[in-house]
C-alpha cells in the first residue's frame, strides 16, 4: 500500500470519524431540545397555575367584599327591622290604651244612660 492511498484512507476515516461526531453533536442536540421542550413545558404548566392561583385570589378578594357588603347591609335591614318592631309595638301600646279608654267609656255611657232611662215596674 503505498503512502497516498494510506493518506486517502486516513482522509476517508477522518471524514467518517467528522460525520459521527456531527452525529453524535446532533443527538445530543436533540436530546437538549427535547429536555429543553420538556422544562419549558412544565414552566408553562406551573405559569398556567400560577395565573390560576392569582386569579382565584383575585376572586376571592371579590367575593369577601361582597361578603362584607352583604353582612353590613344585612346589619342595616336588622337595624330597620328592629325599628319598625319598636315603633309598631309603640303604636300598638297606644291602640291598646285608646281601646281601654274607649271600652271604659262606653261602660260609663252605658251606667249614665241606664241612670237616665226610666226604670219599668214590673
């Protein structure tokens, strides 16, 4: 074998040495990207419920201040009620007075007028 064709040898098995290594550099590309695709997957998944959290914070926020509208008008209607009780039980106690006085009244009428009418003799 004579030196040209070991040098062209030597030149076929570099170039085949530079493709596997080209080969194997693209594997483990490939294998980056697919674990890069991966993480970048799962940073997105814990983005997604991350804006979840933050968005049901946010509704939550919502609804305790409703929560607190609705207790302080409940508290109001309470207050209403409790003032349209008293003032009817008020205007109940007068009625109930004005009755007594109306009752004893027509009781003195009713004694006066006896008073008045002639007796009958039996």
């Amino acid at each position: 074998m004579s030196v040209t064709e070991i040098v062209a040898i030597m030149g076929g098995i570099g170039s085949l040495i530079a493709i596997i290594i080209s080969a194997f550099a693209l594997i483990q590309k490939t294998v980056e990207s697919r674990r890069n695709t991966r993480v970048l997957e799962a940073a997105n998944v814990v983005t997604g419920y991350s804006q979840l959290c933050d968005d049901l914070q946010k509704q939550i926020a919502v609804n305790n201040a409703e929560i607190e509208r609705l207790k302080r008008e409940l508290i109001e209607l309470r207050q209403q009620s409790q003032a349209d009780r008293e003032a009817w039980e008020a205007e109940r106690a007068d009625l109930q007075d004005q009755i007594k006085q109306l009752q004893e009244e027509n009781k003195s009428l009713w004694t006066e007028l006896a008073k008045l009418q002639p007796r009958k003799r039996a």
